[in-house]
C-alpha cells in the first residue's frame, strides 16, 4: 500500500504510545482531531482500507465501538509505520542487525526519530562494590555484649484487641515471572485515584533500562522471590531487574552501633542485643493468635509483640537465645514494647548481615515488615547483575567531573559503606546519588540539545523584517514599548528573518506586556503576506485576545476572526471560512483551532498563550497546519532560570523583566481570622467608590470530604451581605453563553463583586478591578497566587490582595504565604516556590514532552544541572548524531530517557 501524507500527523503520538503498549492513552491530549483530520484524509484520497481502521479508532475513541481504544490503536500501528518510512519504528522491536543496516540520514538525532545505533558490547563493571549475598548470611554482633544474668520478667504489655486480618498461607517458592492474579483488593487499589504527593510509591529511577540483561523478568535467572511479596512487586511494576537495581531508597536508618535496652528511648528506633527470657502465644481474638517474647541484658529489659505470627515463632524466638532487633520502641502500659521488630541471630561467626550493623536502606512503597525481604531481593539482583550495567557516560567526561561509575554507584546506593555520611544519603546528596542525578538532568539537556539543533537545521519560512517593516508593526501600537519588550521584538524580529523556524518563548510576569510582544510579531508576519493563528487555553481569554488584536489591527485593515467551540453553526461556519480562504489573516481561538475542519491557505506564525495549559500533541498539531511555521509560546508564569534551561532547553528564551510604566503596585495582606471582618471593610470601601472586587474560592459547590470553602455558597453570602450590589457567579462548570455572560457584566461594570474559582487565573483583564479576596490561600502555589492577584493593580487606582488563609492551617502556612507580602517580583516569588513546592508545579512533564526526574531535584541541584548542561551542550555540538565510538552508550540511554518523545516536543 503506498505512503499516505495523511497519516503522518499520527506517528509520533502513535510512536509514544507504543512505548507502554498504548497503555499510555490518557497522557496524549488533541489524538481524536488527529485521528479526525487523517480520516478526513483518507476519504479524499479515497483509500477504503484506511478509511475502515481509522473510523475503527475514531469509534473506539469516543468509546462508541466494540473495541478498547488500545485494541483499536494496535491495529492502526502497522499501516501508520508504513507509510511512515522504515526508520519510524512504531509498535515493533528493532533489531540489531536493522540498525546497523540504517543509513546514517535515518537515524539523525531529531527528525522523525531519535538516532538509533547498534547496541554496545556489555562489559563488566570491575569496579562495582562487593554485595553480600544474602542466602545464608549471617548477624554480625557487632561490639559483643558480656553475659547476662537472668533478669526479672517484666510486666507485659497487655495484647491489643484487634488486628490486622491473617492472611493464608501461601506456596513457597513462587518466581516473580509467574505472577498470581491479583486480589479483589490488588484490583480495587488499581483502580483507586491518582497517588497524592504525600503517599508514597514505588517507582524504579527513570533511567532503569528497558532493554538488554537488565531488562529479563526478575525471576528469569532463577532468583527465587517471597510469594507474599510477588503481588506487591507487580503491583508497583517492579518485575525487571533493572526495576530494582533503580529503586531509590527513600531514606537510611543508622543501624551500626548496638544499644544497650536502657539506651532505648521511647518513640525512637534502635538496633540492641539481648537474651529471650520469657516467649508465649498471644490471644489476640477468638481464632487470632499473636506472639509475645522479653528480650533481656545487663540493663533491663523490653516486650517484643508480634500481631501475626504461626507456629514457626516459637523456633525463630526459642527462650535462651540471643538476639539482635532493631525497631521503634514505645511505651506501653506494662512497660516498654518493640512490636513487629526485626530480629538477627546474634551466634558467634555469622557472617556480616543486610540488616544490622550498617546503614540500612528503606525503600519506598513497602510496609516496615516487608522492608526486610525487598532488601534481600535487591542484594540478590544486584550480586547476579550489576556486572550487567553498562555505564553511558563517556570515560572522559565521568573522569574530568570526578564521577564514580554507574555500578559502583547503584551498589552504594542499596549498601552503602560503613563510613558513608548517612545525612548526605538521607537528602540524597551523598555521591552515589549525585552521579545519578547527573545522568537524569545530562540526558535530559542532552535530549533538548538535540531536539533544539535538529529544529534548527530544517527549512523554516524567511520573513521579510527590515527597519521599516518593524517601525510599521511597532506603529500599530497606542504606545510606546518598554525596554524588555523593546528587546523581544528584536530577538523574535531576527529569529523570523532567518530560514530556519523560530522556537521561542516568550517569558514575562503579569502584566509585562506579552500580548503586545505577540501583537508587533503579528504584523511583521501579516505584511509579508503570512496567516497567523493565535491559540489560548480558554474562551474567555481567547475572546479577549481577540478583542485586542481587532483593535489593533483595525486602522491596517487586517481582518481577525475568532475560532471557538461557543457560538451557533452558522458563525462557526463563517469563521472557518474565512481563515481557510485566506481572508482573516489572523486567527484567534482555542483548541477550535487544531480541530478538523479548521484549515489555513497560508500559515506562517504560530503563537501560544499559557503554553503550560496544552498537551505536546496539541502544540505540534497547530504547527501542522502549516508549513513549519514560526512558533512563539508565552508564558505569564515566571520560571526560575534554572528550571527554565530544563523545561525550554530547545527553545531560544526572551524576557519581560519590566513592567509598563502606569501600572500601580499591589499591597498585598495575609488576613488571619481575627482580621478577616476588616477585609470585608476595606472591600465595601472599594464598592462605595465605584470600583469592582473579586472574590475567589478553591471549590465550586461544598464538599463532604474537604473541609474548604466554596464559591456557591460564598456568592449566597455576599449577595445577603451586600443586598444593594450585583453580585454574580463564574465557575469552569458553566455553559459557555453563560460564562461569556457573567464576564462581559463584570467588564462592562454591571456586575460589581465577581466570586469565581480559578478560572480567572489567566488573562481576564478588568481596570476597574481593585481588590482581590482569595479564600483558603494556603490550598494554591506561590506562583499561582501571584498569578491571581494579577488580575487587579491593571488600572490607575490603587489595588489590594486579601489572602485568608483557613483556621486550620498552620503558621507554616502563614510563614509561605507572607512571601506575597515581601514581594511583587514573580521570579522572586517563583524561586521561593520551586523552594518549597518543588518543580513539579512547573513541569508538569505529562504536558511538556519532557522525561520526568526521579532522583534529581531541581531546587536542590541547580548547580548541578548548569553543569549537566554545558556538558550535553558540548556533545551535541561536536557529534549531533552522537555516532563517535565514546557516544554510542548515551545513544542507547538517551533513546530509553526520552522513550520517543523527542520527535513529541518540537513545538514547545
């Protein structure tokens, strides 16, 4: 079957879903107007096959079909991997006598496909760290205790009357390859809500390898695995060895120096030794047995207390016998308790054991009692295959930046040394884990490094852009340009002179002027004969836009259309119209505008506001529409310069670090509740002059399980509170008629308090707004809050931001929310939150194309990534195809990092 241009929009997205086994679907935004448009395709081209399977997708996308999504999805791979060429790759395992067979042209580093290269020759790891192994190990007593006398028995603590239900025995000796099905309770945890940051999950590093030895079943050399511990294991996705050699411990306790049992202080964990005086079963419940022993030395005495235990207790805790344990100590009614500690044999000659006498990892994701065996079965992985892990950095450079190796790294990671500083490990500073933090953010810069250069070296549009040109597009505005806007223009004026596509953001804070920026860069497009597309995340803001660039636009005589989802059929119809003829040259719209049916005669410029709001898929399907426009993307969210260089490593980087001049500062209050009465004083001053407010509230309706206020409920009160104003609601909830209602009363003045959620957070632009109240501020980011408050202060009046923060929050609330008070600066406040927050709130990976980091932090490793990203910066340009013989391993790890999202992020 021949090649179909159609179908080409479809191979990225269907390329990164193939990673997963299109396991992956709810993290690709925009793939049904893609699936749409190709189908459109197809029908021109009148292709009856691929009209069927692409009316399958359409189908099973809408969840109208016999088939899953997945199965529908499985069955397009094929026949989108042939049209698109042999180098794509899409649902299929390439081998290596292929890629040796691959022209030099087909694997370029960014194209269609990251570069491919034979698989390098697996060495071992000479000098990776000895691991115990753990079959047959024995407690190493550390400082030997003397004899003991017999010590009295203590009272012992009386056993609870309830606890955990017992689970029935299991066959011993299952493999982890031959995994059971899950439980109703494994299943209905399946299922449960996305994890919250603070629960904790288990999730091998990034850079755990897909392919090669370390990627076979755990199971598959024969290393044996706990049965009660293979469910688990499955269920966190841990089932390769490289899983487990890339579990980072969450953290390390101090387990090298023994304790006497006085020395044990209640509500702290301690390693002692002593003797069983005194063991016996305990009757927990009616058909609910547990365990109880006294562990005894020259010091006194504790209860060790096992809620679970069987017949095998008895031998594992005979009375006589001496004993290491380590645990939590506390106090119980009878006297000191240790429940469910671990124990070690203390016997003479035993070899050095995994659990006592050093410093012992604690993984994540895994209660305390199965620390224990997960520590065992990582030791046993990592003996039988760290001489498997291939190191991707060239000798070189691990040298000249004194970096230990990869295996030597991963093997201190999970034992370290007796004489490691448990605090660096602990904040995973210790330098094991900066060497794997420096691979994540290398292969992360050197992943933008060449996405960046690929863009550049591809034909672009070469727009006219001389003197005159720009005076004319400056021209069009009622001002004059400030400094840093001054300095944008230009930067974005050479970048669309130049034949290569301009990749560029645009970084500014609130109210910095990015629309105007936007607007000059506009018009130099339009006189060189161009279209432009302008896209926003919302109608609101879209509308506004559009309403902006109408004006300024109008004395050129240049027609802008609005491409929205609202309105009826026939105006939908007229605005498509006129963009695909040519006559609106510019087009302002939402996700209208990369849905099918939307076409353009002759796009040239690309803009994108609030980029951060767009999936990668639906940035890059805008640029479709033509051919390799320019592409500007603006952000109002001030990003911390460190952070910037990761997420916008391939884009050329303009900032507004001014404000126009006219624009009042914003006092800014934190209103604890004592204070809150005085609020709604300064509020109603606000009202009587004539200005309007915004009240702003975290929830839409009230609800059972957060405790936090909500804007229904909050607008019922203010309108009881003011009867004589005109108090309206505006929620995301909402139809859009109704929407576009409420805003177009509060811009126009007829509506005097606005109580909203966060959809205002962006763009939404009322000058006789003076006063903002934000409810439960601590429930929002910094960086958000800053953004709100931006909606007032765009006037001549002074404007002020109430912060309430709720009565239950703490006065490390307080503390972060006072931040707002100190400072106006967006990147000041911006640092303090990536402080604070971490850079999640700034990534958000699943929307930018770019790999998600697991061990490095990048409020904690700024310097580090600075250096990552020199270095990745050299490479890239002295081997942009990375095919030196030193490269080839960060050719492989480069293509696992970005699993094919390289070719997804093109357009920001």
């Amino acid at each position: 079957m021949p090649s179909a241009s159609y179908l080409q929009p479809l191979v990225a997205p269907l390329r990164f879903l193939a990673q997963s086994d299109f396991a992956r679907l709810s993290t690709v935004k925009g793939l049904e107007g893609l699936v749409r448009k190709a189908l459109e395709g197809a029908r021109a081209a009148r292709s009856g096959a691929d009209v069927q399977l692409l009316e399958r997708v359409a189908r099973a996308l809408e969840q109208g079909g016999p088939d899953s999504p997945q199965e529908a999805l499985r069955a397009l791979a094929p026949r989108v991997r042939e049209a698109a060429g042999p180098t794509e790759g899409i649902g299929r395992p390439v081998s290596k006598e292929r890629r040796a067979r691959e022209p030099a042209s087909a694997r370029d580093s960014v194209g269609a496909t990251l570069p491919r290269a034979p698989d390098p020759a697996r060495t071992q790891a000479s000098s990776a760290l000895p691991l115990a192994a753990p079959t047959g190990t024995r407690a190493s007593t550390g400082p030997t205790a003397p004899s003991t006398p017999r010590a009295p028995t203590p009272d012992v603590p009386s056993p609870p009357s309830a606890s955990p239900r017992r689970r029935k025995p299991r066959a011993q000796g299952t493999l982890l390859d031959e995994p059971r099905k899950p439980g109703r309770k494994a299943r209905r945890s399946a299922r449960a809500a996305p994890e919250t940051p603070e629960e904790e999950v288990a999730r091998p590093m990034s850079a755990a390898p897909r392919r090669g030895p370390l990627a076979q079943p755990i199971g598959g050399s024969g290393i044996r695995v706990p049965p009660r511990l293979v469910e688990g294991l499955n269920r966190k996705g841990l089932q390769r060895v490289g899983d487990l050699l890339f579990l980072l411990p969450r953290a390390y306790e101090d387990r090298r120096r023994l304790s006497t049992l006085r020395e044990l202080r209640p509500g702290e964990r301690g390693v002692a030794v002593g003797t069983v005086r005194m063991a016996r079963d305990l009757m927990i419940r009616p058909g609910k047995r547990g365990f109880q022993a006294v562990l005894a030395d020259e010091t006194g005495s504790i209860a060790l207390t096992w809620f679970q235990s069987g017949p095998w207790m008895k031998s594992r805790v005979p009375v006589g016998k001496r004993l290491i344990v380590s645990g939590e100590l506390r106090a119980a009614p009878g006297g000191r308790e240790m429940v469910h500690p671990e124990i070690e044999p203390a016997d003479e000659g035993r070899g050095p054991s995994l659990h006592t006498g050093r410093i012992v990892p604690i993984y994540p994701g895994f209660e305390r009692h199965e620390q224990r065996q997960v520590r065992e079965l990582v030791a046993k992985v990592a003996a039988a295959h760290l001489g498997s892990v291939d190191d991707p950095l060239p000798e070189a450079l691990r040298e000249r930046l004194a970096l230990p190796r990869l295996a030597h790294a991963l093997a201190r990671i999970h034992q370290p040394a007796p004489d490691d500083d448990l605090a660096a490990l602990d904040q995973h500073r210790s330098p094991a884990h900066r060497r794997l933090a420096f691979d994540e953010l290398f292969l992360l810069h050197l992943g933008l490094a060449l996405r960046r250069q690929g863009v550049k070296h591809e034909p672009g549009i070469a727009f006219r852009v001389d003197g005159d040109r720009l005076s004319r597009a400056r021209g069009l505005l009622p001002f004059t340009l400030t400094r840093a806007q001054a300095r944008a223009v230009a930067e974005i004026g050479r970048d669309m002179s130049r034949p290569e596509p301009m990749h560029r953001l645009l970084q500014g804070d609130v109210g910095s002027g990015k629309t105007a920026v936007a607007a000059v860069a506009a018009a130099l497009a339009v006189e060189d004969g161009w279209q432009v597309a302008l896209m926003a995340p919302t109608e609101i803001l879209a509308a506004q836009h559009h309403a902006t660039f109408a004006r300024v636009f109008r004395q050129a005589e240049v027609e802008v259309t609005l491409v929205t989802g609202g309105g009826t059929s026939s105006e939908k119809r007229r605005a498509r119209e006129a963009v695909e003829s040519g006559r609106a040259r510019i087009a302002v719209g939402t996700q209208a505008l990369i849905q099918e049916g939307t076409a353009f005669q002759r796009l040239g410029l690309v803009l994108i506001d609030e980029q951060h709001r767009f999936g990668v898929l639906q940035r890059q399907a805008l640029g479709h529409k033509g051919r390799r426009p320019d592409v500007l993307v603006m952000t109002a969210t001030p990003i911390p310069r460190t952070l910037a260089m990761t997420l916008y490593g391939d884009l050329d980087l303009s900032v507004l670090d001014e404000l126009p001049p006219g624009r009042t500062p914003i006092t800014t209050r934190v209103a604890t509740r004592p204070r809150q009465p005085e609020v709604w004083e300064a509020v109603e001053i606000e009202l009587r002059q004539g200005r309007q407010a915004y009240v702003l509230y975290p929830l839409v309706e009230a609800s059972e399980k957060i405790d936090l206020a909500d804007a229904t409920r909050g607008a019922e009160e203010l309108q009881a509170r003011w009867p004589h104003r005109r108090v309206q609601l505006l929620h995301g909830r909402m139809k859009q008629e109704e929407k576009d209602g409420v805003m177009n009363g509060f811009r126009t003045g007829q509506v005097d308090v606005l109580v909203c959620t966060t959809v205002v957070e962006v763009g939404v632009d009322v000058a006789n707004a003076s006063v903002m109240v934000i409810q439960n501020a601590e429930r929002f980011g910094l960086s958000q809050l800053h953004q709100l408050r931006g909606r007032v202060g765009r006037g001549a009046a002074a404007s002020f931001c109430y912060l309430l923060p709720s009565f239950a929050s703490g006065p490390d609330a307080r503390e972060r929310l006072e931040v707002l008070e100190q400072s106006t600066d967006g990147f000041v406040i911006a640092e303090k939150d990536l402080e604070l927050r971490g850079p999640g709130e700034f990534l958000g990976t699943r929307q930018s194309g770019v790999p998600e980091l697991s061990v490095a932090n990048l409020a904690r490793d700024q310097a580090l990534s600075a250096v990552a990203a020199e270095e990745a910066k050299a490479i890239a340009a002295e081997d942009p195809r990375l095919a030196r013989p030193e490269n080839r391993g960060l050719l492989l790890a480069l293509e696992e990092r970005w699993e094919g999202k390289l070719s997804l992020a093109r357009v920001g």
